[in-house]
C-alpha cells in the first residue's frame, strides 16, 4: 500500500477526549491524558486516532458546539499541547484526525454573537438562519422543523433593542445555531479552517453530520413523515456535494491527507455520491453500524457498501460502535440486537446479557478486522465495555436527555470515563490525588476491564484487539483489497481475503448459527475470539481467522 493510502486500510481509534484520561485532576480527560497513554495506543496497533472536537466549546453538546475552531478547550489544554501531540503520535507512527463540525457553530461563537448585535437583515445574520416568526405577532417558529435532540428546530431572540426578535434555526440543540452555506462567509472559513489544521501536521478531517449543510432556502415545513432525499429541504441535497469538492480541492494541496464523512443518509445509492471522485475519500459505515447480529442480514449489508464504493474506488469503512450509539457489548446482549437511533429510547430497559453480548462482541470484532478497507474502534471497545444504563439522573449531561423530558436516555452511557487500572474508581483514569471524580460515575465492576486487568489476561477482550491489530498489519491480505464469499450452511460467513496468487491469506469464519459447524480447510488457526469444541468445531457466536 502507498504510504499516501494509509487510510484505505487503517485501523483508526476513535478518541472521545473527556473520557479518555485525565492527566491534571480535574475529572475531565485532556490532552495531558492523551499524550501520556499514546504508548498504549501504539501497543494496542492501531494507526491513527480520530478526535472527537477538541476545541473551546461551552459543551453544551459535549463539545460540538464550537466557538473557535482554530483553538483547543482550555479544560483539555492548549494549541501548544495539540501540537506536541500531534508530533509524538507521528513519532510512534500513528497519524491524527480531527472532527470538523460544519453544520452548526456555538452560540457563543463571535460570528452568532455578533449576528444577534447587528440585527435583522445584517450581513452578520446572513451567515446563519435568521427568519421572522409566523403569526400576528410572530410568535409561531418559521416552519414546523423539529430539532434531532427534540423540541422544535426555531428559537427566537431578543432583539439588541430589547424587542422579542426574529427565529434562528438549530437542527439540533438551541446552543448550535445552524451555519448558512448559501453564504460566501462561511465557505471561505471552513476551507480556512481545513488548511489550519492540516498546516499544523493533521493527517484527517471527520465531517460531522456531513449530509445536513445545505438547506432550501425558501424552508418549507415537511411532512412529518418525510423521508430524508434529495427533496428534502435540510438532508442530503444536491448541493451539498459543491461543499466538499471544494474541500477536496483543500485536501488535496496537502499529500497524504484524507476527508471522512459522517453522512447518515438511508440509501446506498446517495451515499455512494459522497465518494464520487473528487469528493470525500471514504465515508462512515453506519447500515453496519446499525445491522443486527445476523448472518443474512450482515451479509447483504457487506455486499451493498463494497457495491456502493466500487464505481469510485473508494475503500469501505466498517464500525461497531461510536458515542453516539449503545455499546456493542449491551446491544449484542439484548434480544433486540440492531441499533435505531429513534428506538433508544426503549432498549434500556431491555433485558442484557452481558456474556452473550461479550461473546457476540468478540466474534464482530474479528469479522469487522478481517473485512476489506479500514476500521474503527471507538474507545472502550477494546476493552469490552458496556452501555451504563443506571446513570443517575441528575449526573446526565447529553442533551437529548433534557430535550426529550427524559424520554431518550440519550448517549452518556457509551461515554463513561475509561478504567485503566486498579480495583476502584476513578481506575486510574485520573491520577492520584485528583480532586474530583470523573465527569460521569464508573461502574465498579469495571475493575475487571480496566486495561492493566486485561493486559494480565490471556482471553481478555483488549489481549484479542490487540492479536487481531498486530495480524491485520503484518498480513498483505487484509486491509484493503478484495474478499471472496465461500460457501457456508446458515447462520455462517465465511470469506477469503488473499495477498496474490502466491502469498498466504486468511480465512475469516463467523459462525452466528444455533450450534458448532465445522471449519473449513485451512493451514493454521491464526486467532479465534474463543476456545473451539472438543473435536474442532467453531461454536455458535464465535469467529476464527484460518490461514490459508
Ligand atoms: C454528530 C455527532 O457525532 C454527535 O455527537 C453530535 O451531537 C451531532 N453531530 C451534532 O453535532
């Protein structure tokens, strides 16, 4: 692979900073934390590290409310740490990715400050979503959009003059005024932003919510049903795609860079136009990420994203979780194991298993590896952690909880500080003598997953990362590349991944069916998530990796 590809076949981390690990004390992770456990991240193998925003926020969305995207968070550090950062990872051949949110800004970012001052019909509003209200007195929202947190998608301001105002659109909460693209102002700015952090070493931008940009400008109310498509006023527009080849044009002024898009849009077919040459080099896999823990199922969702990227060459990316969904562990464990984002609200007080959940986990976690592109492996996952669903109300932060009257348990639960080592919390995830405890309480029975517990265990889940990290890299097979289905009974994929006509391969056997199947020919058990029968048979929930 050119080194300039390194993103077709990455294994990329994905690091939530607040939870990650707290080096000054505070109960909140930082970018001292980071730079201190970037040895275990080189250990564990992965290649580069996907941050989730790190700038000055007033983390009213946990950081995706941004009010200045060329700076750090002062309760994470500072440009000078990022920078170190940045030079240490590289050191240690890992590359860094940024999160990049143009949707939306803070509502304490000078450009909306300085929007609310200037007033209607100002240049300074232009750049956002600025519209009188409906109804005599303007009183009713601009349209009927609701919020994606909940609530309607209008707040209304009070005018410099102390008069009740115009409406400001906010697709999701009230602190996260929606940018304008129709604006010049903002265009220039964002590709500004892009050859900011390129120009300080970043090997990757991650678009946040990258089909939402554009909208109609005429903001027509939608039917409550409407789905999202190229009609809609606010998702998945035509136009959207002049964004981001304009931002490959920046990308492209730096080697070796490359532009992730976060693009929730149902169908494979419009999602495939965000990989159309000259766009974005690869896109998130989120019909994998939802897909329930069936072979039928993963299957057809496997061969519709390797379908979906093929015109444009563009690698597939696979992803069991991210902090925005329940945990892999607890979903798996459920009787209900897919993931639907509108249904979160009722999985938590489903039942858990969590051995089954773990055992289902570790199973993925091989097939995902052994799949054709790049992976991701949000923090915490390595180790095996679940959804913490017992949260206490008054300690939640995320604000689908607020906004849905407590209806949406929301995503703190897959944000839990992480444990690292010891018998109680914090679990070294702050150092000795810390202050205050940890943003979010942690479970106590996560003694047994903190990582010095699993670095000392033969069958840990972080012991099978790591295995499966170190084979991937060494392997010319897997990565990027191609994969041949084999014939398998039901309930069981089973695929090949080979180097050339010469070389070695694997064989990846994820057997989801009721009972032990047997194994294929093979050379070499190069790893199984758990022990095999008696007489050699891969038994139910569990995968291997065969040479061949
Ligand atoms: C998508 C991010 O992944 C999520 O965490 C965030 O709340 C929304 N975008 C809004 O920025």
């Amino acid at each position: 692979m050119h080194e300039n590809l390194w993103w077709r076949s990455a294994a990329i981390y994905q690091l939530y900073v607040r939870s990650f690990a707290d080096g000054n004390g505070d109960g909140v992770g930082d970018l001292a934390g980071v730079r201190s456990r970037l040895g275990y991240l080189a250990e564990l193998g992965v290649d580069a590290i996907w941050f989730n925003p790190w700038y000055p926020s007033p983390m009213s969305d946990a950081g995706y409310d941004i009010s200045d995207p060329r700076g750090i968070e002062p309760a994470f550090g500072t440009l000078a740490d990022a920078d170190a950062l940045i030079a240490e990872a590289h050191a240690l051949g890992i590359r860094i990715i940024v999160d990049v949110v143009p949707n939306h800004a803070s509502d304490q970012h000078p450009w909306f400050i300085a929007a609310l001052t200037a007033g209607p019909g100002s240049a300074e509003r232009d750049r956002f979503w600025f519209r009188p209200g409906r109804g005599p007195s303007g009183g009713e929202p601009p349209n009927n959009w609701q919020s994606i947190f909940g609530g309607p998608a209008w707040t209304r301001v009070t005018e410099p003059d102390g008069s009740p105002g115009e409406w400001y659109l906010h697709l999701f909460a009230p602190q996260q005024p929606d940018y304008n693209w129709s604006n010049l102002d903002v265009r220039r700015e964002f590709e500004d932003v892009l050859r900011f952090w390129f120009g300080r070493g970043v090997d990757g931008i991650r678009v946040d919510s990258g089909a939402l940009l554009t909208k109609d400008a005429a903001l027509p109310d939608v039917a409550v049903d409407d789905p999202p498509g190229p009609s809609h006023p606010f998702t998945d527009r035509d136009d959207v795609h002049d964004v981001y080849r304009s931002w490959r044009a920046v990308a492209d002024d730096y080697p070796a860079r490359v532009l992730i898009g976060e693009i929730w849009v149902p169908d494979a077919a419009r999602l495939a136009r965000y990989v159309a040459p000259g766009e974005l080099h690869t896109v998130f896999n989120f019909p994998y990420l939802s897909c329930p823990w069936d072979a039928a199922a993963l299957r057809q969702v496997i061969d519709e994203t390797l379908a979906l990227n093929a015109p444009a060459g563009a690698p597939a990316s696979w992803v069991l979780s991210n902090h925005d969904v329940d945990r892999i562990v607890s979903r798996y464990g459920r009787a209900d194991t897919a993931f639907n984002l509108a249904r979160r609200r009722y999985f938590h007080n489903f039942p858990v298993d969590l051995a089954l959940g773990t055992r289902r986990a570790r199973a993925a976690a091989l097939l995902t590896m052994a799949l054709p592109g790049s992976v991701y492996i949000y923090q915490g996952e390595e180790l095996g952690l679940w959804e913490v669903q017992d949260i206490p109300d008054e300690l939640r932060q995320d604000p689908i909880w607020r906004r849905t009257g407590g209806a949406d348990p929301g995503r703190d639960g897959s944000r839990v500080p992480l444990p690292w080592s010891g018998t109680e919390a914090p679990f070294g995830f702050s150092p000795p003598g810390a202050v205050s405890e940890p943003w979010l309480p942690q479970p106590k029975e996560w003694r047994d997953l903190t990582v010095a517990a699993e670095a000392a265990s033969d069958d840990s889940m972080m012991r099978l990362y790591r295995d499966a990290l170190r084979i991937r890299r060494a392997s010319a097979a897997l990565g990027d590349g191609a994969m041949t289905w084999l014939p398998a009974a039901d309930g069981v994929l089973a695929f090949d991944r080979l180097a050339d006509a010469v070389g070695g391969g694997v064989r990846c056997v994820a057997n989801l069916s009721g009972g032990p199947v047997d194994l294929p020919p093979h050379a070499a058990v190069l790893l199984a998530s758990g022990p095999l029968t008696g007489d050699g048979k891969l038994p139910t929930d569990t995968a291997v990796w065969l040479g061949v």
